[in-house]
C-alpha cells in the first residue's frame, strides 16, 4: 500500500471516529419524555414502584429494566487488537466498536468499561461488583495468563454469563471454520493432526474447544516464541500451556510440523515458512489468524501447496475468522433464557450453527452486501459472512436451546420455533408484519411464475419460496444462462427439478403461446407474425399469457423497466369487465410501524372513482397484514379550504364512500400532517370521523404517492413491501427495480394468496 493510501485510510478512519460528533455511541430513551406526566412516571414518584417489586423479587430487574439486554464489555487496555498494552484509556474506541456490533447485529445494549487496573484479582473484584447492572459481562483485551485468572474468577462468584470474546470467540469462530474445512478435505477432528503456534489465549482456548469436537489431545503440538511445548520446560509457563505439553525431545515447530494436517496460527507474521507447508499432509487446513500479518500469506502456502484450504483473520481473503460471527448471538441466546452462564454445551451449540449456515445456500442479504464474492460453500467459504442476516435466528436459538438442555436457562422458552421467527422478525423487518400473509399463502400451493427469471433477484427469491413456502415458482428465461447463474451464486434449485421453466428462445408450447395472444389481440393491431415475435422476446407478455392459459396462477414482473410498460402487457392479456387495475399500493414499514400508501404507480391523475377504488382496496389489504385500516385522503387541501384542484376530486371521492356502508374508517381531504396527528386533526375538524393515527394514505396524484413513498424509503429507513397491483385479482403483480430479493419472495407470498381472500 502507497503512503498517500496509508495516509488517507488513517484520516477517513480519524474522521470516522470524530465526527460529526465525537464516538460511536449515545443513549436514547425508550419510554415517552414529553410532559410531567411522564417525568413522574420515569422518575419520582413513579420509579418507586418499579424499585419496590425489583425489592420484592430480583428477577424483576430484567422486567422492569434495560439489565436483561445490558452487555457490559470490560477491559484494563493491556492485550489490545495488534497494538498491544495502550492501556485502558486508548483501548476506548476499540470497546466503543464492540459495542456497535453487539447493538448492529444482535440487539444487544451494551456500555463499554476501560479500568485502570493491571492486578488480575483486582480487576476480577471490579467486574464481579458491576453485576447488579448488567445481564452479561463480555471481557475483553486482557493479557494472558491474567485473562484467564479474571474470568475464573467472575465466572466463580458471578450469578450472569461471563465470556472472554478472545479466548471463546475466536475459539468458537475456528471451530466452526475447521468443521466445514474437514468437510472439505474428507477428514475427522479424531484422526487430525494439529501444529499450533501461539500459546496465548486465544490459542489455547482454540485447542480447548477442537477438543471438545473431537481431536485427540496427543495429536496436538503446541509452539509459541521459546520454541514446542514439552514436558519439563519451564521457560514462560503456565497451567494452560502445561496441558498441552507433549513427552518428546523435539523442539522447533520444523521438528514437529512433518505430516501435519492443520496449521492453527494465533501467533505473529512469518512464523510458517513455505517448507514448513511443504512438509504438511496432503490437502492441508492452514488458519492463519495473526492480524494483519498472518503467519504465512495465502499466496504462499497456494504456491507449494494449491490444494490447501486457508484462513486467516484479513477481510481481504477468503475465510476471515471474525468473531462477530458469534459474539452478538451467543449473548442474544444467553440473554433470552436469562442463562447463568455460557457453558461448553452453548459454545458447540454456536459452532454447528455457524458451520451449517455456511453449508446451506447464501442469503440474498448476504450476497449483496459481499457483491462479486463467491459465497458457495467450499475450500473459499467455510463460514457464512457477518452481514448474514440468518445468523441471529441460527445461532441464537442453538445457544438458547443448548443452555435450556443442560440446566442453566432461568427463563426457558415455550417455543423455540416461535423464538427464531421473532429473531427473524427484528432481522427482517417484514417478518412479523408478512406473517399472516405467509400462513394464508401456505394453505394454497400457487404457481407463481417470475417473467425475469434470469435475475440474481429472482433465482434466490426462487430458492427461498422453494425453502419457505409450499408454492412453486416457474421462471422465464434461457436455460444455460439460468443454469450458470445458480451455479455461480451458489443456489441449489434446478429446473425441471425444483421448477419450472419457460424457454422463450424454445419452448413446446410456444405455438400454443402466440396463438393465445394473437386471438385476444388480433383487433388490436396485432399480426400473427408480431404476436409470434412478441412471445419470443417480450417475457411479460409471456408471463401473462402462461397465467391466461391456466399454467400459472400469478405473474410477478417488472425488476427491470418502466412499472406501465409492464402494466399495459398484463392489462392487454389480464384485463377485463371485473379486473382492472385499481391502483398499486405499497406498504412501508417503519420504525413505529407500517404505512400504507396509495396510488403510487397506476393512475397518474386519478378520478373520483378511482380514488375511492384505491381507498376501499387498500383497506381490504390492510387487514390482510393484520392491521385495522384507518384511511386517510390527503391532498394540499384541507377539509375545504381550497375549491380546486386534488381537493375536489378526493371530496368527490368521499361522496362516493359514503353512498355505501364500508368497514374501515376514512377521512378526507386534509393535509399529511392532519392524518398523522389525531391532535392537530381534532383542532381543525373536532367532528371528523377518523380516530387516531392514519395508517393508509390515499392521494389524489401519482406524483404525491410516489414522492412520499420514496422519501420514506430514502430517509427514514422505510421497507418496501409492494407495490401491490389492486383490482387484478391477485393474477399480477408490478414490482418496482429497486426490489431485493426479500422483496421478491414477499411479493410471492402475497401472489400466492388464495383470490377468494384477496382483491
């Protein structure tokens, strides 16, 4: 790396670090702080009560407090990163990211602790002090052997989980990596042979846990700085290194390396040399995790030995074992059951979870956030990547199920199935709010056929409705482009296998296809000869007519294109007397919940009637998800003020509503903020009719629904779930090219609703 590049990644990452405020944490309330009547309640004399009950019964705490998700990461600055003793004060900004991540990725609240105190038992006394405050204690960066008497310690008198990340973690993270690498190389943890360099304690916290999956203690051979680890040695010893001395004259990690079948480094740079690697068995497991330098570099080790499967700890190569692969989930799955402590059965149980999540097909989520990287399991991906989010319903749930069978859970769960869709859904922010509509989906088997069936998009959406639905997915597109592309992403799903395809360039059916177009076109201004072109290139068009013909039950389309393009080939084949497009609503779920909005896409300057058919299907989805619809049509009109314009044609709109009973409320026409302020809305109309927040929103002109959508999307972190094509019975929906393939499979669990449910 040039200078001018060191120079400028370290002042991005100063900068990172100091603005626009200093740090990378705060705290924020999570109860209402707005008036005196919550400043009582949060305070005196309110507070009493909670305090009271915690008196009564401590398990209260984590009822009546933040203490059941409060991670305290504790450390004195003496073991840190690869800088070594800086001391507590300059190993802040390294805590402070351990707390990001605890909070990223699991939920979890977390303060960080620097103390300055280099006295183990001291330090042990501090930690073990704090535990009326926190759920868990995450120790981290103290140097060994003092690591281990701190932890002993705590762990001894400490009533809450206790976990040292760069003993366990790390030791968790190379477990799971080394199962799958032994999958890959066909051998056993019994029959391995293990040569270990690095005899602190990370390094013996790893040859601890390959233990305990298996490998015999005699087949490993530990070396640190002074050389192998031998009976009798007396130079820099202690009882954890002691464990793993072996009876030998050999010395040097030449002497011992011969016939190796895995090469653990937690060491230093350069420490394996390449006739080392040389002597190793075939097909050798090398994890190299000295950070930044490895032991030996990749390129190294694939030029005497290319069959070889490699670690290390740099984001920049394969297989980076990260210890926030496990971390955050081991605390989520301690802290859910209230477990007293992590113990060795919770630890495999988060080996095996990371190790099969690698083993199963990657999540779209994944392959977005790693774009470009192969993420198929094998030599290159033995450990499924941080940004995957199926890690916290995975590992966590193990962890959980793995403290309740072995006594040490205070709080088990009833459900462990009802457990992991609640991980999911703080994941996934659809989860919980798609739910009924994947219930309704899963008592009708649909035929939901994808007219870009050639997509990235599309074909992991396919794997997931295949895993999670009991619908079976058709797709439009060339077979060898199809099937090169799941091979290249990783996705098991085949065609003919697991579904079906459409071959636009050659398909059996395609006389049967253009026929069909051409009878519901030919007054049309269609030939025979184009209705044969169009139903060799024009995939929505195919789509359609596959629907039209019976041989699907829904079309998904649009991931590429302009939304009335696509309309127009599903109005042409679709369209009739009773289904016509009402308009395209989208469900925005937010923070404080969902928003729905409508018409977004379909009638650029709607009708009165228009509008009220967008308003009454929109309340019909609604209750779909599972929420009472309280409808409101907006307009730069407010109750009247304005004679013209929007306001007109939503008061007309309002005439046609009330010519009918209906079953959802509705108010109109009034401003954004009127619908989303009950307060401000009574000041201006005490008699409105409407009650509370709205939470489907009605506008008079395409431009305003979609401008609000987007901004939703765009800055306040709104999920899209939609458009939903209204008034086309469920046989067609529009998506927008933006969607991902979460998206996607939602869309597919709406499509898959039976039409006797749906509108």
């Amino acid at each position: 790396m040039s200078i001018d590049k060191t120079e400028t990644a370290r002042e991005a990452a100063l900068n990172y670090h100091e603005f626009p405020r200093p740090g990378k944490l705060e705290i924020r309330p999570t109860k209402p702080m707005a008036n005196g009547r919550d400043l009582a309640r949060a305070y005196s004399p309110g507070v009493a009560e909670a305090c009271i009950e915690i008196a009564k019964n401590p398990a209260d705490a984590s009822r009546y407090t933040a203490r059941g998700n409060l991670v305290a990461v504790v450390t004195n600055g003496t073991a840190v990163l690869g800088l070594g003793n800086i001391g507590a004060l300059a190993s802040k900004p390294v805590m402070e990211g351990k707390a990001v991540l605890f909070k990223k990725f699991a939920g979890i609240d977390c303060f960080d602790i620097e103390v300055n105190e280099s006295d183990p038992v001291k330090l042990a006394e501090i930690v073990c002090a704090l535990e009326p405050t926190f759920g868990a204690i995450n120790l981290e960066d103290i140097k060994a052997p003092d690591c281990f008497i701190v932890e002993k310690i705590c762990r001894e008198r400490m009533g809450i989980p206790v976990f040292h990340d760069d003993q366990h973690g790390t030791a968790i993270v190379v477990g799971a990596a080394a199962t799958n690498a032994l999958h890959v190389v066909g051998k056993t943890f019994e029959d391995i042979k293990i040569v270990s360099t690095g005899g602190g304690a990370a390094g013996i916290a790893c040859l601890n846990l390959l233990l305990k999956l298996g490998v015999k203690r005699e087949n490993v051979w530990l070396c640190d700085i002074h050389g192998l680890v031998y009976e009798g040695r007396e130079e820099d010893m202690n009882p954890q290194k002691a464990a793993f001395a072996q009876k030998t004259d050999k010395r040097t990690l030449d002497d011992v390396v011969d016939g190796a079948d895995m090469f653990l480094g937690l060491s230093g740079p350069g420490v394996l040399k390449p006739e080392h690697v040389k002597k190793m068995s075939k097909r050798p497991v090398i994890f190299a995790l000295a950070n930044p330098t490895p032991e030996i570099m990749p390129d190294e080790v694939r030029a005497v030995a290319p069959d070889a499967v490699i670690a290390t700890g740099r984001s920049d190569y394969p297989n980076q074992v990260n210890n926030v692969l496990c971390f955050p989930f081991i605390f989520r799955g301690a802290l859910d059951v209230g477990a007293t402590e992590i113990n060795d059965a919770m630890q495999i149980g988060c080996v095996d979870g990371i190790a099969a999540l690698a083993r199963a097909t990657t999540s779209a989520e994944a392959a977005a956030a790693y774009k470009g990287e192969a993420l198929t399991f094998g030599a290159d991906y033995l450990i499924p990547k941080p940004f995957d989010p199926r890690l916290s319903a995975v590992v966590s749930s193990a962890v959980a199920k793995a403290a309740m069978e072995t006594g040490v859970a205070t709080k088990p769960l009833e459900d462990l199935e009802a457990y992991k869709e609640r991980l999911n859904a703080s994941v996934f922010k659809s989860a919980l709010l798609m739910r009924p509509v994947f219930d309704a989906a899963s008592h009708a088997s649909r035929r939901i056929i994808f007219a870009e069936g050639e997509d990235e998009r599309v074909l992991r959406a396919a794997q997931a409705i295949l895993e999670e639905t009991t619908e079976r997915p058709i797709l439009i597109g060339r077979p060898e482009v199809i099937e090169a592309r799941c091979e290249r992403f990783g996705i098991t799903a085949r065609a003919g296998k697991d579904f079906e395809l459409v071959n636009p360039e050659n398909d059996p059916r395609y006389r049967d296809f253009w026929g069909s177009y051409h009878e519901i076109m030919a007054r049309k201004g269609v030939t025979p000869d184009l209705a044969r072109a169009i139903m060799r290139t024009n995939t929505t068009a195919i789509g359609a007519i596959a629907v039209h013909r019976g041989e699907a039950d829904s079309l998904i389309c649009g991931t590429f294109g302009e939304f009335r393009w696509h309309l127009n080939y599903v109005q042409q084949v679709l369209g009739s007397r009773e289904l016509r497009p009402h308009g395209a609503l989208s469900m925005m779920i937010l923070e404080d919940g969902p928003l729905f909005i409508a018409d977004t896409h379909v009638h650029t300057l709607p009708t009165p009637e228009q509008i009220a058919e967008a308003a009454i299907g929109a309340a019909r989805h609604a209750k779909r998800f599972g929420v009472e619809p309280k409808v409101a049509l907006c307009s730069q009109s407010q109750f009247g003020n304005q004679p013209f314009g929007s306001g007109e044609r939503i008061r007309a709109a309002i005439e046609i509503l009330d010519a009918a009973p209906r079953d959802f409320q509705y108010e109109g026409e009034m401003n954004v903020d009127a619908a989303l302020d009950p307060e401000l809305r009574e000041r201006l109309l005490p008699s409105g009719r409407l009650e509370g927040v709205a939470n489907v929103l009605i506008f008079g002109h395409a431009d305003a629904a979609s401008a609000a959508r987007n901004i939703l999307k765009m800055k306040a972190g709104g999920l899209e779930v939609g458009p939903i094509l209204m008034g086309m019975g469920n046989r067609a929906h529009v998506v927008s090219p933006g969607i991902t393939a979460r998206g996607l499979l939602n869309m597919a669990a709406i499509a898959g609703t039976p039409v006797k449910s749906y509108g």
